[in-house]
C-alpha cells in the first residue's frame, strides 16, 4: 500500500491565527479594519480636551527668546515712572505759574520793609526776586530737562534715572522751603502749599518707583550693554 509522502512543514503554520481565533496583536473586539486610537485619543479617534495644550510642540516648552540670554523684558513699572515724570512736570508749571501770579500781586518790597529791611535793601530784593523773566527761564529750562529724563527712561538709560532722581531730591527740598515763604501770599500762598505738598509726594513716589526691582534689574542690564 503506497503512503503520502510527507509535505513540508511551515515554520510559521503554528503561529497563524486560524478562522476564529484572535490575533494576539489585536485585542479581543477589535476587528482588522478598526482604527486604533493613538495618544490623546478616545475611542473613537477625536482627540481628548486638555492633550498637548501644555508645551510647545512634541511636547516640549514654549520658546522663550530671553530663556537663555538672561534678558530682562521691559517691566510694566516702568510706564508708571513715565507718567510719574510728566506728573512732576506738570506740577512744577504749575506751581510757577500760580508763584508768578502771586508775586505779581504782592507787594514785596513792603512786606520787607515790614520784616526790618532797610528801604534799600528791600527795593533791590524785591526786584530780583519778582523778576518774571527769570523766572519764565527757570520753568522753560526745567521743562527741557524734565524732557531729557522721560527720553532717557523711555529708551532704559540708567544716567537718566540717576539724573531724575538728583533732579527729584532738589525738587523735595526746594518744595520744602517754598512752604514756609508760601504763608506770606494769603490764599494764593495755600495754593502753592497744596501743590507742594502734593508735587513732595509725587517725587518720593518717582524715587521709589526708579528703585524697585523690576526697573532696576532693566536699567542694570541695559548699562551693561
């Protein structure tokens, strides 16, 4: 009686899945044609609220320019010690103007006379001090620096906050005095009162401002530039 002869064996016949079995590298219920959900997926392939918001791309963080130059942006405090400086400006005019009208309408040599100047001497002081013209000149040379300083602080430069608070501290003191000589005006003297008080506390709050932190982490690095 003849035998078949025997076939070849197929390496890889036992490790087929047969008709009905499951494939090991699928799991059970899914069928070959399904689509896989992938990361941040849910079942039905629509990615899930909340992946890869954080970061930036592939999953690394969002690119700083400034990360590894150790640059310091330019802090929002320093647009309040802008509008500091033209505040202080402002005040200055002003209380010029209310001194001019003052002194126009005061008489200045009598009040010296009064205070025990000799007749003299109280009409050359009283000349000079009430002059207008030179004090028009002081307001429009103060202006110009005052406009000098905002540049500067606008573009970060550290000599104009040095400058501005040199030109801050002579203004508190030069306020200061101007108080007590107010008195002699009667009610334009407490208008001027008010405004120094009132241009004291603008320029301590410059000084302040020009010095905290963020402003002088900026000023410092662009000097170094």
């Amino acid at each position: 009686m003849s035998t078949t002869p025997n076939e070849p064996r197929n390496p890889d016949y036992g490790n087929q899945p047969g008709a009905g079995m499951p494939n090991p590298a699928q799991p059970h219920g899914v069928q070959p044609g399904d689509v896989q959900p992938g990361p941040g997926q849910d079942p039905q392939g629509a990615p899930q609220p909340g992946y890869g918001q954080q970061g930036g791309k592939y999953g690394t963080s969002e690119y700083n320019p400034n990360q590894y130059t150790g640059m310091v942006d330019r802090p929002g405090l320093l647009d309040k010690l802008l509008k500091l400086t033209l505040l202080s400006a402002a005040l200055y005019a002003i209380y010029t103007i209310v001194s001019l009208i003052a002194n126009s309408t005061f008489d200045m040599e009598a009040y010296l006379r009064e205070s025990g100047m000799s007749s003299e001497q109280a009409e050359a002081f009283a000349s000079t001090g009430s002059n207008p013209v030179w004090s028009i000149i002081g307001l429009v040379i103060a202006l110009l620096l005052y406009f000098l300083v905002y540049r500067g602080l606008a573009k970060g430069k550290n000599w104009a906050r040095i400058l501005g608070t040199v030109f801050a501290a002579l203004s508190i003191l030069s306020y200061l005095f101007g108080i007590f000589g107010a008195l002699m005006f009667g009610g334009l003297g407490i208008v001027l009162i008010v405004i120094s008080i009132i241009a004291i506390v603008v320029n301590i709050m410059w000084i302040v401002t020009a010095f905290k932190a963020p402003n002088s982490a900026y000023f410092a690095q662009n000097s170094r530039r």
